[in-house]
C-alpha cells in the first residue's frame, strides 16, 4: 500500500508496537495509544483532515481510513493469536481438559413443605377461601386470651414457648405464637358483620417432644368461616373435599371428638397410616393404631363470635388448624417429620 510518509511512518510503528505486545494488557495498552478516544494518535490523524488543504483533503482521508482498517484487522488477528496460544498452553501443559463439558447449574426448588401448603392453599381457595397473614411475634392476648386460653389454663404449660423479653408491668406479654388460631379473633376485628372465608398459613413455635411426627416448630394453616346458617356439616363438607384434592378419594378419613377452648363441639381428624394401613403390626408412625391424627377442628365457640361483635344466636362458624407437614408426610409416605428440616439435599431433590 502506498502511503504519504506521515501516515507510513505511523503505520510502521503501529504494527511494530503490535507485534511486541505479548498479552491482553499490552493489547489494550496499544489500542489506546493508538485508537484512544482523547489522546489515541490515529484518532488525532483522522481530526486533521479538516485542517489539510482542501484539494488534499480527499487522497488524505482515503488514505487514513486504509491505515484505520489496515490498523484494526491487524489488532483483531493478534487478539485472536493470544487466544489460541492461550488454549494450547492451557491444553498442553495442565492437567485440565479443556475439551470436557462443563458442571451443570443445580436448579433450586420449592421446599416440599412449601409445595404442600401452595397446593392446600389452592384446594381451599378452589372452595372459596381467601388468604390472610398474621405476625408470627404475636401478643399474649391474641394467642391466649383471646381465644379462650385464661393465664391459670393447663393448655399454657404446653404452649408456654418462646416469649419476647418485653416486660409490661413486670409480666411479658408478646411470643411467638403457638398456633395460627390468634387470627380468628383479629380477622373478626377488622370485618365489621360477616360472612368470612379465609386460610391462614405461617410458623408455630411450640414446646414439644420431637419425633416422626412432631417437630417444635411447624407450619399451619388456619381456616375460619362465619355466616348466618354455617353448620358441622358444611365443616365436614370443606374437610373431605380438601381430603380429596390432596389424597385422592381412596383415603380413609375419621372424626372423633376431641376438645379446643375455642371450638364447641371439636373434633379431630385422622386420615389411615399410610405405613402401615392398620394391618395392626408395630408402626412408629402411628403407633399401631392405624390412623395418624391431620388436623383439629370444629364450631367457632359463641363467646369469640360475640366478642367480634356479632349476634351469636344469628351467626355460627366453624374453624380448622392443620399441620402442613403432616400433610406432606401422608402424601409422599415420608417415615419422619424431621427430615424435612435436616438440609439433606439427596432428601429434598426427591420433590
């Protein structure tokens, strides 16, 4: 190519500095030496073309333009150079075969327990229900006292969990809450006349003996429905849908009566072990009795409904508690509780 001697001289030196360069850094340093936006020199010889004569102004600018392209298709081969000389090194003189494919992503999941609750929620709001939230630091009287549990009620020494050390008057009174049934009383105290449909799902804290069945913090979810005309039956009626939804309809389900400070009548329900299936041999699920204990339930007491300022011998509810786990232990035939929360990931990639 031929070239004025200002622009072969710049040329010559350019594609020299370029040949030195051994490595991304002396790279880049030559690129901005020579195409920097402020100071690069080929960047400068191209501004001065304005300032050439004007019946020189064409051949120079053409000329400059070659060098530009010359200059950069010699930068991208030297890059491209480093990059196969790099490859080989690496190819050749390491342990590390570059030729292998790469370690694939884990891709996370949801928690099974989390699965379980998203699928009960649905099945209920399939049914009408709405979801409500409530705190998990939750205030004494809305745990206990507000829903039947007086200081002096033997239900305290089983639920006297974690407290808040918040002292009132020298007593505490905040904790995390042992069940979700503090928010019946304050769904009732922001609905002003029924009726009222909703699932309350969250943690539980509890002081208990852990076991394949039992852990000292769980996960509920709450049901409460108030209208004029609600019965046992309409109770019975939302629990054995659920059932259906999630166990399917060849599962085994069975009441008995069972006591609750804010329920009167309440009832508990068991679904069949499905370990042992009451063949009546030695299981540690259910203890030989053929039957693993689901949930509690049963009519919202007269006392809360009149407390939510409503006519209790007008409006009647039922309401219902049940533990997610469990529900994720009779689904998948899971043997123990605790394995949900030993961070086995062999165990949770299963789901």
């Amino acid at each position: 190519m031929s070239v004025e001697p200002s622009l072969e001289g710049l040329r010559e030196e350019a594609l020299a500095a370029l040949a030195s360069a051994s490595n991304e850094a002396g790279l880049e340093q030559w690129r901005i030496t020579f195409f920097g936006r402020q100071e690069g020199r080929m960047t400068a010889l191209l501004r001065s073309i304005k300032d050439r004569p004007v019946d020189e102004r064409a051949s120079f600018g053409a000329n400059a333009n070659r060098l530009k392209q010359e200059l950069e298709g010699a930068l991208e081969a030297k890059q491209q150079d480093l990059k196969d000389a790099a490859l080989k090194a690496l190819s050749t003189d390491s342990a590390i075969d570059v030729t292998l494919p790469g370690r694939p992503q884990v891709l996370g999941r949801l928690h099974p327990v989390t699965q379980t609750m998203r699928d009960c929620l649905k099945a209920f709001g399939d049914m009408g229900f709405r979801v409500a939230e409530g705190p998990e630091v939750e205030w004494d009287r809305y745990n206990f006292d507000g829903v039947r549990i007086p200081e002096d009620h033997p239900a305290r020494d089983m639920w006297d969990t974690i407290w808040v050390n918040t002292l009132i008057e020298g007593k505490r009174h905040m904790l995390l809450r042992t069940h979700t049934s503090p928010n019946q009383v304050r769904v009732l105290e922001r609905t002003p006349a029924p009726p009222v449909r909703v699932v309350v799902p969250g943690k539980c804290y509890r002081q208990e003996a852990t076991d394949a069945t039992h852990e000292w913090m769980l996960t509920q979810i709450e049901g409460l429905a108030v209208d004029q005309g609600v019965r046992m039956t309409d109770l019975k009626g939302v629990l054995y849908e659920w059932s259906r939804q999630m166990f399917g309809s060849d599962r085994k389900i069975i009441f008995h009566h069972s006591y609750f400070p804010f329920v009167e009548p309440g009832v508990e329900m068991a679904i069949d072990c499905f370990i042992c299936r009451g063949d009546g041999r030695a299981c540690h699920t259910c203890h030989g009795t053929g039957w693993i204990e689901i949930l509690g339930a049963g009519m919202v007491h007269p006392e809360i409904i009149e407390t939510a300022g409503y006519d209790s011998s007008r409006v009647t509810g039922f309401a219902f508690g049940l533990g997610v786990e469990r529900v994720a232990l009779l689904r998948w035939g899971i043997e123990d509780i605790r394995n949900f929360y030993a961070n086995d990931v062999r165990f949770l990639q299963q789901f």
